[in-house]
C-alpha cells in the first residue's frame, strides 16, 4: 500500500495510463524549434540591399531555406502546393550558399537571376552566402543540407515552426497552425 491506499498494481496502471493519456494528447502537436534567425545582411535578387530577420515581407513569413540548386524543385512542391504565385501571403525562398568572395556572388546571383524571369519573385529571393552550421543552429533546424526546409519567422526573428522536405497537406497544416490561419 502507498499514501493512497491503493495496491501498487492500481498505482502503476493509473499512472501508465496518465502517462499515455498525455502522450496521445501531445502526439498531433509540434513543439515549436528553439530558433532565433541571426541577424543578416543580403540581397535581393532585385539587388535589393535587405537586413534579416527586420526585413521580411510579414510580421510572420513563410521561409523556405534550400542549401543545392537541385533543391529548387522541393521548393517547388511547395509554392505550387500553396499557390503561391498569385499568393498575397509573405513568403521567402533562402538559398544558403556559404560565404562567398564578391566575384562569386556576383556570378552565381546573375546564373540565379538569368533563371528567374519574374520580377516579384526575384524580389523574393534572398541569397545569403554565411556559414551554413551557424545558421541552422541558430534556427533551431538539424544540421543537414540534404532537404529543405519551410519555416515561419517573424520580423523579431522568432522561429515559429519548421517542416522538412516537399509539400504535403499535413505539413502546410502544421506552418499553417503557426501562422495564424
């Protein structure tokens, strides 16, 4: 018997079943990255001189972060999944490239801009040539470039939640609860 007197088999089921009530409870919901988007000097492919997290379209914006030109087509599923192109939704694509010298930059982002022809999406493509590992510590994200990621953020550099890979439905419900709608 225990301070409850209840026989130590009852105990133990009770609280196998407390302990499954909550996991089951807690099992659909996300736990938000402890992620901070450090703060970022880039550009446009607009040439737009831009400061991140302070600069982005929304006080919450849609972040896709892709580290290969190969990865263009994962980001893809997504601005195709959400129709993004005729969205009023914030949104970003981050190609993380790695630190580059001005020579390198100016070549890689006139092949990036000779790729996109559309001006509004140019103007939504912030190329960031910083070290990749710090980044996606600071962003709460693992330490892999193989997949992409979507984010939230907001202007104060909050990460709100992340997602991995191409788009699913259940995987636009998850940013989509972050988001607000």
């Amino acid at each position: 018997m225990n301070k409850l007197n209840l026989p130590n088999r009852a105990l133990t089921t009770l609280c196998l079943i407390g302990s499954l009530m909550y996991v089951t409870s807690n099992a659909s919901a996300q736990t938000p990255p402890a992620g901070q988007m450090p703060l970022i000097q880039a550009e446009t492919l607009t040439e737009r001189k831009v400061t991140l997290p302070q600069d982005l379209p929304g006080e919450k914006t849609l972040a896709f972060i892709a580290f290969e030109r190969n990865q263009q087509a994962n980001v893809d599923t997504w601005k195709k999944g959400l129709n993004l192109q005729t969205s009023t939704e914030p949104w970003v694509e981050l190609p993380v490239i790695g630190p580059r010298g001005s020579w390198s930059r100016s070549f890689i982002d006139g092949a990036m801009r000779m790729g996109v022809s559309d001006e509004a999406t140019r103007n939504r493509i912030i190329t960031l040539y910083i070290e990749r590992a710090p980044f996606l510590k600071a962003m709460g994200l693992p330490d892999s470039t193989k997949s992409i990621y979507a984010v939230i953020v907001t202007r104060g550099g909050q990460v709100l939640a992340s997602v991995e890979g191409d788009y699913t439905p259940e995987k636009a419900a998850i940013l989509a609860k972050a988001f607000g709608q």
